[in-house]
C-alpha cells in the first residue's frame, strides 16, 4: 500500500471520527455542545481540505510544510541553507528529520506489528498480574529473547530493576498498586 | 518590607530548614524524572510527614520538592522526548533536537541555569509587584482569561511540526479528547459511552505517557538503535556551554520570567499555558523563527525561565486571597490551614515576612536543583546512548506504572496504550501530538471562560470589554508577525537575487 493511500485511509478515518463526535454532540444542550460542535465541523473542514490537498499534490511533495509554502519560508535556497547553519550551529549535522527522509525511512509492517504486540502484551500482563510480575515478565522476556543479554544476565539486570522499581513506586512513594485479575484465582488455591 | 525581606530569610536560615529543603529537592528531582508524577504528588505524598516541625521547614519540604520537578520532568522531555508533566511540554520540541545532535548535555545546562535565572527573576519581580498585583488581579475577567487561552493556542499556527492543515486537526483532536468526562458547567456527561471510569475524563499525565513515552518507545524498538544518531557518539557540547547560553540570551529569560510571574499570578490558568506562551513567544519575537523545532537552545531556555518563574507568580493568589493558583498550590493551601495559617489579605500585612520565607524558598530551592542538576547533567545525558533492546522494556515498564499511579486506576493502563498507538500513528503521518496536547490543556479554560463570558458580558463580549479587545488585537498582531516578518524579508531578498542573476 503505498503512502497516499495510508494518508487517505488516515484522513477518512479522522473525518468518520469528527463526524461521529458532531453526532454525538447534537444530543447534549446547547450549553454542553457549544464548543464540541464547531470544533468538530471545523475539524470536518479541515480535514476535506486536507484529503483535496494530500491527492492534488505528488506523493513526494506529501510532506511539504503548510505553514513554510505560506510565508515561502524555505523557498529560498540560500535563506534555507542559512536556517539549517543556524539550527546545528555550524559544527553539528541536521539530524532533524526532513520530508525526504521520512519517506525514504519507512518502516517495515512486520516491526511496528511487533511494536504494536509489545505494548498490546504488556498491557495485558498488566491486567492479569498488576504491576511488579508483569514488569519482570516483560523485562526478562525482551531482554532475553532480543539476544542482547545472556539469559543469565538477563535475569540479574531485571531483578535489580524490578528491586528498584518497587522500592521507589511501592516503598518510597508508598502507591496502592492493583494485584491483577487473577490474583482472586490465585488465592482459592 | 526590607524587614519582612531579612526576616524571611532569617526564618530559612535554620539547619532543620535547610536540611529539609535538600531532602525535598532530591525527592523532587527523583520524583519529576518518573512520567507521570509531577509536583502535585510530591507534594501531596510529603504533606504526612510535614507536620509537628518549624513552619519554615515544613515549607521548605513541601516547596523545594514541588520546584525541583519541574526540572526533573524537563529532564525527560529533553532527552527523551517524553515531557514529566504538561508544564514541560513546550521543551520537547527543541531540546530533544538538541539530544539527537548530540548536545544533551548542553541542553540540561540552558534547561537548569534557565529555571534558577527564572526563578530568582520570578522572585525579584514578585517582590517589586505585591503593592500593585491585587488591583490588577480584581480587573481581569474570564473574557480576558480567554484571550490568554487562545494565546497559547496561536502557538499551533507558528509552530508546525509537517502540515499546517494536520496541526489543526490534532489541536482539534486534542480539544475534543479534553471533553470526554463530566461537562463542569453543564453536569452533562460527553463521549462517555456510559462508562464510570470515563466521567473523571482523561488523565493528562497518562495521555502525555500514551502519546510521548510508549510511542517513541514504539518508534525507537522499530527503528532500532539508540535515540542519538548513529554519527553522533559524543557530546558535541558540555554543560558550561548551556550555562553561558542562558546568560547570553538574558533578556529572553527576563521576559519569559515576566511572563511565567503574570501567568502564574491569574489563577486557574497554569504553568503548562505558561510554557506554551513562552515557546510562542520566543519563536514570534526570534529573528530566525525557522530555527524553532530543529535545536534552537531559545527554545529550551524560555519555557523552562517562564516555568521556574511561574511557582512564584502562583504564591501571589494562594496567599492573598486563599485562591490557588494551580493544584499545586491547592495542596500548600491545605498545609496553611494545618499550621493555623489563614491566607487572606491580612497575610501581606501580617505574616508578609512568612511571604518572604516563601520566596526566599523558591530562590534557594532553584539553586539547589541547578547546583544538583549541573553536576549530575553529564551523567543523565549519557543515557540517550543506551541501546533500544535495554531502553524499550525498562523504559515502558515505568511509565506503564507511572500511568498506573497517577489516579490509581487500571483503566489507565489500557488509555496509555491506546494513547500510545495513537502517537505512534500521529507521528508517522505528521499529525503533530504537540498540538494535540495543546488543545487539551487549553481546552477546559477556553470552554469555562467563554461560557462565563457570554453569561456575565453578553454575546459580542469581545468588543464591549476594551482590554479583551486590546488582548485579542494583540494575539492577531503576534500571529501575524512571523508572516508579515518572512513577506518583508522575501520582499528585500527579491531584488538582490534580481541583482545577482
């Protein structure tokens, strides 16, 4: 799929959303609805605006900054140059990222799936065991299993952490930490 | 008052005070480093432990823990692009820049020596303004209120991070997101789907862990590596550099200062629109506007000088008239009234000396943490150079308890996720979270503010109270300027390229 279409998709998906929300809105007084609902259609507006721009323009022009194109900040080359001179003060390489960058670094569906995973599992261990198991399942798993440690070491850098984690959280600050799901099951046996 | 002044100081100048004010300050610090947990839960964490000792003790606990994490949760957003609290937000967008380049270290330093230039600055200025503060504070009204929100929403038109277009769009995400709870006016539950957990609305601090935190955890496990770019190894700068950048851009740190005492003195309007203004502020009156957003260190120094002023500004309607001039100061309100302390206006008569303890702590705690903070900076700016393998999992686990403690609901756990998926997404397509963050902070005071307008002045508000009108001519005038600066300098660039061809 390439990157217009995720745009299109994208935007489609934030006009339902702000439709769905001057919807919503309708019901509630006038009192209640009398910023959600112009913030909504304004949202509505601009993002119509954004789809006819995003598919009237190149795909590698998709990155353009609005507000550069409408001082024309950064269509002089020599005043563009200059900025960037200035923002690394002259001995460091600009490393912000840049429009041809971005599309030239996109990431692989297979990574972000795993990043995505990532957070997905540790929310859920979370869920199920609270706070201090999940952390050391988690630390322990991605430690190990990304191969940076040994299993052993693995295994001492995250019981130091998990040591520090609660003695800060649970000691120190003295936090009423939830105890999962399953900690009811747990108990009965 | 020279002699409330020397009395302030005399009340400070005991070894229990001073020892309790170290304390506080290293439980700060560790405290605003963790996402999540900003000034407000140090506070109310030690508020126990504060009773039975000297008043000025007791004050100087509760008062330098609540200002040294504003320079912990600077830390982060530095350099991790993961702002502690709201306040520091406006840091993200130039000091992680500065990270990336390799100038950590110097950041810190701006960052730190900023804060103390803000906060004694704030001190000074607080002093000079006790006799004229009150009449003004009694002139301002909600109108003008409003006009200080959409201030610092004038930020989203000069700061794009990409499209101008999806800047908007995320600001009005933002705001939108901001409604989902109890509508304080009406009592009318919005975007609530009938869920008790979503009447208390959205956590801040657990949407800020959601959009920053888990999602440049996200983008760096996918992108691999370490958050500083693989060419830069070293610093390219040091902490002595930050220290003199401060000083040499001093009166960018007066007038945010300024502006950070002025913000913090109007109740109920916050540090985190302080930052945002002073961002905006720094940006619309630099000569080279187009640096902002790339590693421009005026942008690290101003928020964190209007911010470090702004606890000052903010003693001014907690003490003179009981109102608090943000949460943090509700909970010094409540340590007042467990010392026998009433505030009130007999307290700049009465206990002005106690008035000038509490500057004095402020003054004394900001050099703590910037004496603490330069040295440990060469320390903290090393940890960027950690690989993402060890960063990612400890990194997540933190700030997934971190949302956790923030209001001790689990549901939090899964709206930092969905937050986090949600920033990802955003940043990828180039909808700037900044913005998104923006509009929710200046959601809630733009809706109270309009309604109590329209109520108390009538429809056409705007044109009948000559100050909001003099303010909103301002903010036009303000977000006009980068335009019209950039169509003059095309203007005279024009004919010498016309010269040289």
């Amino acid at each position: 799929m390439n990157r217009l279409t995720q745009e299109n998709i994208l935007a489609v998906a934030l006009l339902c959303f702000f439709v769905a929300i001057l919807v919503a809105s309708l019901e509630y007084g006038p009192r209640a609805r009398l910023v959600p609902v112009p913030i909504s259609v304004l949202g509505i507006l601009l993002l119509g605006a954004q789809l006819v721009w995003q598919n009237l323009r190149s795909p590698d022009e998709l990155h353009v900054d609005m507000l550069e194109f409408l001082t024309r900040r950064g269509i002089n080359p020599v005043e563009k140059a200059k900025a960037e001179d200035a923002s690394s003060d002259g001995d460091t390489p600009e490393t912000a990222k840049t429009p041809g960058a971005a599309a030239s670094e996109e990431p692989g569906f297979k990574q972000e799936a795993f990043a995505f995973g990532q957070i997905l599992a540790l929310a859920g261990l979370f869920l199920l065991f609270g706070p201090f198991p999940s952390v050391f399942i988690f630390t322990f798993a991605h430690l190990s299993l990304s191969r940076h440690y040994h299993w052993a070491k693995a295994l001492v850098v995250t019981t130091i952490f998990v040591v520090v984690v609660y003695v800060l959280f649970a000691e120190v600050l003295d936090i009423q930490l939830y105890h999962g799901v399953l900690e009811p099951l747990v108990n009965n046996y | 008052m020279l002699e409330a002044i020397v009395g302030g100081l005399d009340m400070l100048l005991t070894p229990q005070a001073m020892v309790f004010m170290f304390i506080g300050v290293v439980y700060g610090l560790i405290v605003g480093i963790l996402p999540g947990l900003g000034g407000i839960v140090a506070m109310a964490l030690l508020l126990p432990f504060a009773y039975g000792y000297e008043t000025a003790a007791m004050l100087a606990l509760l008062l330098g823990a609540h200002i040294a994490t504003i320079w912990g949760s600077s830390v982060t957003g530095i350099l991790f692009k993961v702002p502690g609290a709201a306040k520091s937000l406006a840091l993200i967008f130039d000091g992680y820049p500065l990270t990336q380049q390799g100038h950590a270290a110097r950041a810190l330093g701006a960052s730190a020596t900023a804060a103390l230039m803000g906060g004694i600055l704030g001190a000074i200025f607080l002093a000079i303004s006790i006799p004229i503060v009150r009449p003004i504070m009694l002139f301002l009204g909600p109108s003008e209120y409003l006009m200080m929100a959409l201030w610092g929403l004038t930020i989203i038109a000069t700061f794009s991070e990409g499209s101008l277009l999806k800047g908007l769009v995320a600001a009005c995400i933002g705001v939108l997101v901001a409604f989902i709870g109890m509508d304080p006016v009406t009592a009318t539950p919005r975007f609530t789907f009938d869920s008790i957990f979503l009447l208390d609305g959205i956590s801040f601090p657990v949407a800020m862990i959601g959009l920053f935190a888990v999602a440049e955890m996200m983008k760096l496990y996918v992108k691999g590596g370490s958050i500083l770019d693989r060419d830069v190894i070293a610093q390219r700068s040091t902490v002595m550099d930050g220290v003199k950048d401060a000083f040499r851009h001093w009166w960018l740190v007066a007038r945010s200062s300024l502006l950070g005492v002025w913000i913090g003195i109007l109740p109920g309007i916050g540090a985190s629109v302080g930052g945002i203004a002073a961002y905006a502020q720094a940006v619309q009156t630099s000569k080279t506007p187009e640096r902002f957003g790339h590693g421009a260190i005026e942008g690290v120094i101003a928020p964190d000088a209007t911010v470090g002023a702004n606890e000052g500004g903010g003693l001014m309607p907690t003490l003179a008239f009981g109102i608090p001039g943000g949460e943090s100061m509700a909970i010094l309100l409540i340590a007042f009234v467990s010392m026998g302390i009433t505030p009130g206006p007999q307290m700049m008569t009465n206990h002005l000396d106690l008035v000038f303890a509490m500057i004095w702590i402020i003054v004394l705690a900001n050099a703590m943490t910037t004496v603490i903070g330069l040295f440990a900076s060469p320390y903290l700016a090393r940890l960027p150079a950690m690989n993402a393998n060890i960063m990612v999992p400890l990194v997540l686990s933190v700030c997934f308890i971190g949302a956790f403690a923030t209001r001790g609901h689990i549901e939090d756990i899964i709206v930092a996720a969905i937050f986090g998926f949600i920033g990802y997404i955003m940043e990828k397509y180039n909808y700037s979270r900044a913005n998104m963050v923006i509009g929710m902070v200046l959601a809630e005071m733009v809706e109270r503010s309009l309604h109590i307008s329209l109520s108390l002045y009538g429809d056409t508000f705007i044109f009948t109270r000559p100050i909001t009108l003099m303010m909103f001519l301002f903010i036009i005038l303000t977000t006009a300027m980068p335009f019209y600066r950039n169509w003059r300098r095309d203007r005279a660039v024009a004919p010498a390229a016309g010269e040289g061809e």
